[in-house]
C-alpha cells in the first residue's frame, strides 16, 4: 500500500493573495486540485493538510479522493499531522506540497519505483544552475562552493513508512523531509526531478507555471443570436431561471434565448457548427432540453475539442423582465451550468423599435471568448 500526504496548509504569505496558496487558481483549476489529480493516478490513500478554516474547502475539490485534516503551524507539524492520519499499514508514503502543482504523476511514479527497488529515501532534484555564494549576516561573500553537487530538491519525495516515522519522532523541524531523514544518518536518494515541478511560491511562479500548463494565446471568439415570439400560456424560461408572472415564449425547447445565443457563440468559436446541427433531428435525446441542458453538453463538446471557455456575455433584448433584480443568481445559474466559466449578463429595451420592442418578443446577444488548451 503506498499512501501520500499533501502539505496544503500554508497561508502563502510570499504570494500575497487574501485565500490561501493551494486555493490559487493555476489555469482552470485550484494549486491542491492539480497536486491531487497526479498523485491520485498513482497511490492508494491521500492525506490533504489544509489551513485551519479552509478544511471543507478542500474537502470539496477532494471529494472522495482524499482524507482532510487540519494543518500545523510549521510544514514539518503539518507532515507530522498528516502521518498521524496514514493507515499504519502503508508500505512507502509520499510527501507533497500542494505549492508544486504541476509536479507529474510520472514524477511521483519513478519516486515509487526507486523504493521498490530498494531505496528508503527518494527526492526529485535539478542541478544547480546558477553559482551559488555563501554569505555573512552584512552581505559579504564568505565563500563560493562548488556548484557541481548541489542539486535543487522537490517534492513529491518518498521514504520508507517506518523511515518517515523515525524521521518525524523528534518533532524536528525543517523546510523539507529529507533533512530530517538525514539527521538520522540514513542514506537519501536523488533521483531527476522536473522543471515543471516548480514550487509555487509567488505570482511570477503562477506565470511560470502557466507556461507548463502549455496555455496558449490561441484565442477564438463567437458570436450567437436567438428570438423567440411570446406564446400566451407559455412559462418563461430566461438565463437559465424560472420566471414566475412573466408571459413565456413559443417553441419546442422551453426557448432560453439567452441560453441557446450562448450555446451559438461557443459553437462558433470552437468552430463546431450551430445549436440545429448539434442538437437537431440527429440528437432526439436533446428534443425539449432545458437552456441549462444544452448550455452543459455545448460546454462539454467545446471542452473535449480542446478548448477552455475564458468568458462568456450575454445581451437579452427586450422590454421585460427586468433583469438586474435577479442579475446574481442568473449569472450563477449561467456559469454553474458552463463548469464555472465567467459569465457577464446584460438586458437593454430598443426603444420601442423592432420585434422585441413592439412586444412581439425576447432575444439575446452573446459572445463567447475560448482559448485552445
Ligand atoms: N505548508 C503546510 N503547513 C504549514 C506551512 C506550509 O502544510 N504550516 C505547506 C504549504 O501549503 C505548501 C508547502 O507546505 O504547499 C510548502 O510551503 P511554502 O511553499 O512555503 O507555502 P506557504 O508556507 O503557504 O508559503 P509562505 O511561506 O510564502 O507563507
Ligand atoms: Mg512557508
């Protein structure tokens, strides 16, 4: 059994950000999301430390990925924690920062299998580049050490249960695992790290780490439109809500003219042709499907063809309902059934002018704004 804990409890002082750093946004997903999802392809239990008042948050992204415990005041206490929480009966623990996101599951899987092949202690580690000097407390250069066996350590590191637990008896405290490992006189394996493996740790880093992510500046942009006449008797279905008192509008669907204008916009923008040729007579499953439905599955297809949605505005067109008392909850509506993409909502009359300004109806505008993944 091979476990791992996920040292999440930092506040990120040096980042600077009012939430705490593993609740930084690193491209579509939070720093702790992206740190779960490589070690889960590869161990069989998680434990996540995370910063005392964030536990549920965590729990949340986690789900049933992993077990959360509240952290230490040191990263060593949050380890100690963390190991407090291991089944005893776990061969090898793995011990992560949630701060190197990007870290591979590929990393995580040769860490393991220098321990199977007999190592007690494995860390990833990158030569060091740059010359490094030693200096006193006014800034003087005391000396200049061979930069050729000093190697830039990272996490995921992996000991020996039984070691780890040595390791963290004297309740010592250092800035990774290891050092602890090695104050035992045990023998510590560096195995190849990865540049992608960088630790987090100010919003430069995030830009960096950006660039692994491989986000492009391959932007697309779509624009979509939908009209629909009212229908007496008709329930009114507009931004993905329900609004009671309203006369609804005519149509097979339950004619969300906001919702298919921006079902439109991300077809065009993703190239993938129109709500008709994707919803149409090929598709009876999507026959009479709620705005929010096909709000769903357009995100899903724009997704799996290999985009991510940055932004979405949407303009309705008409004399009522008056949008902006309920503006919140139809962005939230919007934006939960897109997977959380950002939403603007807008509604401008026309002046008595046109279809919807002689009452006839309701339409809406939308752009869409997507960025090849
Ligand atoms: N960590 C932890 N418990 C602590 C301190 C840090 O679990 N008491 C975790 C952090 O969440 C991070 C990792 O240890 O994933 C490495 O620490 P670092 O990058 O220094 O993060 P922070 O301590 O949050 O940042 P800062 O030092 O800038 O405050
Ligand atoms: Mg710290």
């Amino acid at each position: 059994m091979i476990a791992a804990i996920i040292a999440a409890a930092g506040s990120g002082e040096r980042f600077g950000a009012t939430i705490p750093k593993a609740l930084i946004s690193l491209g579509d997903r939070t720093l702790i999301d992206h740190a779960l999802s490589a070690l889960s392809a590869v161990v069989d239990e998680i434990v996540i430390t995370a910063p005392a008042g964030y536990e549920d948050a965590i729990r949340t992204i986690a789900a049933d990925r992993a077990t959360v415990v509240t952290g230490g005041s040191t990263r060593s206490e949050s380890v100690r924690i963390g190991l407090a929480a291991i089944s005893p009966s776990a061969e090898f623990v793995l011990v992560h920062d949630a701060a190197r996101a990007l870290a591979s599951s590929d990393l995580a899987r040769r860490v393991i299998a220098s321990l199977q092949a007999g190592d007690l202690a494995v860390i990833p580690g990158l030569p060091q580049i740059d010359t490094v000097k030693v200096v006193d407390a006014d800034g003087y250069v005391i000396s200049t050490p061979d930069r050729a066996p000093l190697r830039r350590v990272q996490t995921p590191q992996g000991f020996s249960y039984d070691l780890l637990k040595k390791a963290h008896a004297s309740a010592g405290d250092a800035t990774d695992d290891a050092a602890l490992v090695e104050e035992l006189g045990a023998r510590v394996k560096i195995i190849d790290g990865e540049e992608r493996a960088i630790k987090i740790t100010t919003p430069s880093d995030l830009a960096t780490a950006m660039q692994f992510l491989g986000a492009t500046n391959e932007f697309s942009t779509g624009v979509g439109v939908d009209a629909h006449a009212f229908g007496e008797g008709r329930k009114l279905y507009l931004a993905g809500l329900y609004w009671p008192d309203e006369v609804g509008v005519d149509g097979h669907s339950d004619g969300d003219v906001a919702a298919h204008a921006i079902c439109d916009a991300l077809f065009a923008a993703s190239n993938l042709g129109d709500l008709g040729s994707n919803f149409g007579t090929s598709r009876p499953e999507y026959a009479g499907a709620s705005g929010a439905q096909l709000l769903e599955e357009t995100a899903r297809l724009v997704k799996a063809a290999g985009y991510s949605i940055s932004h979405v505005s949407v303009q309705v067109i008409g004399n009522g309902p008056k949008i902006g008392s309920r503006r919140v909850e139809a962005i939230a509506a919007l934006s939960a059934a897109l997977g959380g993409a950002d939403v603007a909502l807008l509604a401008t009359t026309t002046d008595g002018l046109g279809l919807t300004g002689e009452g006839k109806g309701i339409a809406a505008i939308a752009s869409a704004l997507i960025t090849k993944n």
